[in-house]
C-alpha cells in the first residue's frame, strides 16, 4: 500500500429538512432593508379580492402588484413595466419570485 494513499472512513450523509425555512413577519419586514420588492400578476378577479376597495376593476385582465419584502401592498398597475417603473421611482429593487 501506497503511504499517500489514505483510506477515509465513509461520511454520514447529512439529515436534510424537507420544511422551509420560516421567517418572522419582522424578519420580512427587515428583508432588504425596506430596499426589495417582488412583483405578482394577478388576475382581475384576484385583485378585487384581495383590494375590496378598489372599485370599477374590468373583467378578465392581469394586474400587476407590487409588494414589499413583507408582503405589504405598494401599487397596482395594469403592466408590468408600470410597476417596474414605480419600484425605481421609490429606489427598490424588484427581486424575482418564484
């Protein structure tokens, strides 16, 4: 045998976690700095579910919602280049979600 041969023991393979990490609603909030926003596309119907307030939203079209980090509404707009447009105008930058 070779002396600059070594044998190694087998390694146990580490125990992986099949649940996500969770974050706090404070650590989100922290997420970024208040510097990070994502944008989601919803439908019409979507978004007069989630914004009750909005009032007069025509039927069977995306929106586009800017969020926060934590999740907190920002903007509704009706393209995704006017939402992107807004995050600069606010100095965020839009992080992409999957």
């Amino acid at each position: 045998m070779n002396k600059t041969s070594r044998t190694r023991a087998p390694r146990k393979a580490a125990s992986r976690s099949k649940v996500a990490p969770v974050m706090s609603q404070r650590e989100l909030a922290r997420l970024g700095g208040g510097e990070i926003a994502y944008i989601k596309v919803l439908s019409s119907d979507e978004a007069q579910r989630l914004y009750p307030a909005i009032e007069g939203l025509p039927g069977g079209i995306d929106l586009y919602a800017l969020h926060a980090a934590d999740g907190t509404p920002i903007a509704l707009t009706d393209s995704r280049q006017a939402a992107i447009g807004h995050a600069r105008g606010d100095k965020l930058e839009v992080a992409s979600v999957h």
